[in-house]
C-alpha cells in the first residue's frame, strides 16, 4: 500500500512517521484490499483551539473505488484513531456487504416436466 502523509500545519508535521505507522497497523487486515491511502491533518480553527484539528483519510480500493473518512477532535491522535477506526468498519461493512449479495445471487434451475405431461 502507497502512503501519502499530507499537513500544512507544521505542529502535525512531526506525527508523519507515527501516523504512518498506525495506518499500515490498522489496515493491515484490508492490506489486500488497498492500493493506496492519503492522510490529510489540518487544523480548522488556527490557533484559537477548540476541538478543530480535522483528519481525513482516503483510501482506494480496487472494487469500491476511493473512500473518504473524516474526523475531527481535540487533539491529532484522537483525530487519527478516530479516523482510521471509521474506515476499518466502512471497510468491514462493505466487505459484508458484498458477500451477502454473492450469497443471494438467484439459482439456475432448470425446469422439469410434470408426471402428467410425461404420460401423455
């Protein structure tokens, strides 16, 4: 998987190799699943403070396309945990998703003649 760390705010910049680091930890599960990620951390408000500091992940897939996640929180990591927490379960829900729809698919039988017809 290709990683992309990406922040204009020089005070997120020295998280690059942690979130790195929590990115490949969390999705290693859907590593076969993805060819790319890009982690984007910005902090909304400036330096007034407040929960602002804004995480947004895209992740893209070979079968679902490009997914984006958002999360915002006080701090970088609670807005990274968060973050990768809602792909992991978009991930698994989109999985389940299309296994159940593989499950349903309608069978193909073919159709009998009735006894009375054959005796006919």
């Amino acid at each position: 998987m290709q990683f992309v760390f990406d922040s204009p705010d020089p005070t997120a910049a020295h998280l690059r190799q942690f979130a790195e680091h929590r990115v490949r930890f969390v999705m290693r599960r859907h590593a076969w699943l993805l060819s790319f990620a890009r982690l984007r951390l910005t902090d909304m408000n400036g330096p007034r403070g407040g929960p602002d500091k804004c995480c947004r992940l895209a992740l893209k897939t070979e079968r679902d396309g490009t997914l984006h996640v958002t999360s915002v929180a006080a701090d970088w990591r609670a807005a990274l945990e968060g973050a990768l927490a809602r792909a992991s379960a978009l991930l698994v829900r989109r999985r389940s998703r299309s296994r159940a729809q593989r499950r349903q698919l309608p069978q193909h039988t073919a159709e009998t003649p009735r006894e009375d017809a054959l005796n006919s």
